[in-house]
C-alpha cells in the first residue's frame, strides 16, 4: 500500500483559501520577521519549547532566489528527509504542559481550533478538523522537531477571545510541531498554532528585527506531503548526523540513519530498504531502517479503502534474518466503519524477498505476505 494517503493537497507557492467565504484569513500589506526565541504577539500560552544547548549547525543551503531584497519562498515538501532538525535523545517541545495548559483554558482552546480549522490543507487521522475534545489526541499526533530554514506560515496571536492572524517568516532554529504530511501546527515559544501561509494584497513591508544570516531569498513554504508521514528523517542540529523519529514520538525512541553499518547488538544494514506486497489483493509497504522494520502500513481494498499505519520497532536478526513481535495499529485513513487493530508479526528476510504473517488478535485471522525490496 502506499505508506498513507496518496491525496495531493493543492497550495499556492504563497496562498491558500479559508474556509467560509473563500476570502484571504490575514490578507494585507505586513510580513512579521518572528525570531526563534521570541514569545511573539500575543502568545496563547507560555512557551512550551525546551532549551536549547550549545550552538546549533547550519541549515542546509539552499540557493537564494530573487533580487535580494523582494521575499521570495521557495517550495519544499514537507517529508523531505533533512528538512527539519532535532535532537536524538530530546523533544524540542513539551506537548504535555500544552496539553494541560488547554485543557484548563477554555478561551484558548477554542481559539486554538479556530485557527487551526481555517486551513483547507489541514490533515490529521480523523479527520479534515479538529474540536476542541480532540485537542489532546491531535497534538500526541504531533512531532517535535525544529525548523531548520527560515519558513513562511500565517502565525496566530490570541486577543483573549479569538485567534488573530498574522503573515509570518519564522527564524532557522523555532522549534515547532508537525503534522503527519510534515506541515508546521504550532510554534513552541508561544503555542501559537500555526496555518498555510497566504498572499498578501500588496508588495509587503517587512516589520520585526531580522536576525543574523536572515535572506529574503531563502525562505521555505512547505507542502504537505502527498502521504502519511509514518518516519521523520531529521538532522540532528548539533551532530551533523540524520536519525529517523518516528511520528508522534519525542525522543526515545529515535534512530540514527546514517552510519555505522553495524549496529549495538547485531544489528545492521543489510535487510534495510521499502518492501512492497506482490501477493495480496491489498497493498502493504514495510520499511527498514538499521536492521529494524519501523513501519507497516496497508491499504485493504475490499474493505473500503480502509488504511492501516503501525509503528513498529522489530529487529531482523542475523543470519537468518527472522523477525517477530507485537504490534498496534491504527486507521490513517478510510470510512467510518475501519477500525484500529493490533496483533503479532513474524517472518524472514531473504535476499530482498521478505515473508510475513501478521494475526488480529481481535478475531484471530491471519494473513500471510510476501513483499519484494524496491
């Protein structure tokens, strides 16, 4: 199957429509320079970002566009592996104190959606919205990572009743949470939820104080990706090593995929790639990362098109290259009768041919698979 949601979201290089009446959210003639540890205008809470320690590397370069003095954004998707940053051991932000924080704050909350609500692009597992009950599983949904290139977003104030919006570039180094299509949803320093950018009526005028290395002509509009996002491939800011973080974890869990080949404890290289199904009616992707199977995902057909993501964490183990553990999956996508399931997973590795059998723990059904490395 594919490895989520094969649905392209159409964005503007710098626009997109509201919901409602079709007309701009935040259009006007002012773009905000917001620096990485600026509270901002009119936070909805106190920051939430963790600090950082030492001094971060560079982004990574990218060729400045324009006349060097018009802002002019430069289209990334938002699964493209290095794009963000992180660290391997540590959450650059504490989506539990934003948990708490809304749910002890009614007014916010309901801002909070609001802004959120008026994007069109807005994806997550249940949905194309959010209430303000789901508050708390939209954001364990989320990913910490930081920006690594100055970023176009429409950033929201809160003005004690509603969100306000605001055309923003958001500074190298803001920490952020991301959707599952890899979109910036909330800045970290303020709680600011965070939109699609949008175009401005006018030339803008640029207010705010730019910070060093700040380049009109290297600034990033992201687009969601055109799939789930089940494996964030992030930069490490102050190692210069990529690793892999599962979406929705902060931390613990995270990976490193680059080198060593060889790995703690007999893991390694060899069985790493995408395998995809060739024998079954539905369509099953599995990916391997260092000797590990980090994600399942399949696409049953016949049930509606009902898609199964799970993150997983199972080791190939050498020289037989088997595999076996539990597994929780969940519905990234299909009617309302799909249902999230969870059962055991086993199989072999050979060559670049992989054999599986996954049971329902809830109906005891199993299903056997044969996939082939891309």
């Amino acid at each position: 199957m594919r490895l989520g949601l094969a649905i392209v979201l159409l964005i503007g290089l710098v626009g997109c429509t509201s919901r409602g009446d079709g007309k701009s959210p935040a259009a006007g003639g002012e773009l905000w320079l917001t620096a990485a540890d600026d509270p901002g205008p009119d936070p909805f809470m106190p920051s939430v970002a963790s600090p950082q320690s030492g001094k971060p590397l560079p982004g990574p370069n990218l060729t400045p566009q324009g006349n060097g003095t018009d802002v002019v954004a430069q289209q990334q998707p938002g699964d493209k592996a290095g794009l963000y940053g992180g660290s391997l051991n540590n959450s650059s932000c504490d989506r539990e104190k934003m948990i708490s924080f809304l749910k002890t704050h009614d007014a916010e909350a309901r801002a909070f959606v609001a802004a959120l609500n008026s994007d069109v692009s807005l994806r997550w597992s249940k949905g194309t919205s959010v209430s303000v009950d789901q508050i708390e599983p939209y954001i364990r949904e989320l990913t910490p990572a930081f920006l690594r290139v100055d970023t176009r977003v429409t950033l929201y104030g809160f003005d004690g009743t509603n969100p306000v919006p605001l055309q923003s570039i958001l500074q190298a180094g803001t920490a952020i949470l991301l959707d599952i299509y890899g979109v910036p949803r909330v800045r970290g320093a303020g709680g600011n939820p965070l939109t699609a950018p949008v175009a401005l009526d006018v030339r803008p005028t640029v207010r705010g104080t730019a910070w060093a290395g700040y380049n009109p002509g290297v600034i990033v509009v992201v687009q969601p990706a055109k799939a789930v996002i089940t494996v964030f491939v992030l930069f490490d800011v102050y190692t210069g090593v990529t690793f892999d973080r599962m979406a929705g974890t902060s931390g613990a869990d995270a990976q490193r995929s680059g080198p060593p080949a060889t790995q703690p404890g007999g893991e390694n290289t060899t069985y790493d790639g995408t395998y995809v199904s060739v024998n079954s009616p539905s369509t099953a992707t599995v990916v391997v990362r260092n000797g590990r199977i980090i994600s399942f995902a399949e696409e049953a057909a016949a049930a509606g098109k009902c898609e199964l993501a799970v993150k997983a964490d199972f080791l190939i183990a050498p020289p037989n290259g088997e595999f076996s553990g539990n597994y929780q999956g969940s519905v990234s996508s299909g009617p309302f009768w799909c249902v999230p399931t969870n059962g055991t997973m086993s199989g072999r590795v050979d060559g670049a041919q992989m054999t599986m059998t996954y049971t329902n723990a809830a109906s005891g059904a199993s299903f056997d698979l044969q996939l082939v490395r891309k």
